[in-house]
C-alpha cells in the first residue's frame, strides 16, 4: 500500500514541479505587460511561486530522508534478524504467488 502512496507522490511532486515552471513561462511571456495591475499581479505571482518551490524542495527533502530512514531500518532488522526476514519474505512470496495463479 505505501508504494501505491509512493507512486502518489510522486506523481503529484511531478505535477507540481510542472506546474510552477509553466507559471515561471506565464510570467516571462508576459513581462513586457506595462500596466500597474499586471506588474502587482506578477509580483505577487512570482512571491507565490517562490514559497511554493522553496516548500517543493523542502518536503522533496523530507521524503528522501524518510526513504534513507526507512531503508536503513531495513537494513538493521535483516542483519539483525535474518531468518525472520527470510520468512516473512516467503510468506510474501507464497501470497503474491497464491493471488497471481487465481488470474
């Protein structure tokens, strides 16, 4: 299930990430807009897109230290404990097999 949440995040980094460099073109492309209201807008736009990648980079951060953690505990609890990882990894794999021979 947590690879599916994975699969999620990423997904939603990557549209994110999209997202505030197609704003980032929006900009550039209307930079020559010489109202007032257009530059205010702009500004504010920019200060959004900043915050926005700034706390992009920040929870990208976050969740590859979480993934570094994660498989570090891994690591321990195998060396620590093998034949119970051996185990649960044939028990694994006994029902992965179990639920593709019903297809």
């Amino acid at each position: 299930m947590s690879e599916i949440n994975q699969a999620h995040k990423d997904r939603l980094m990557s549209d994110l990430h999209s997202v505030v460099s197609e704003a980032e073109s929006l900009l550039r492309a209307t930079a020559g807009s010489a109202s007032e209201g257009a530059s205010e807008l702009r500004a504010k736009v920019q200060a959004s897109l900043d915050r926005a990648k700034h706390n992009l980079a920040d929870l990208q951060d976050a969740a590859v230290d979480k993934a570094r953690a994660a498989g570090r505990a891994t690591d321990l609890y195998v060396h620590e404990k093998p034949w119970q990882a051996m185990g649960m990894a044939a028990g694994v794999g006994l029902l992965l097999g179990m639920l593709i021979s019903r297809r």
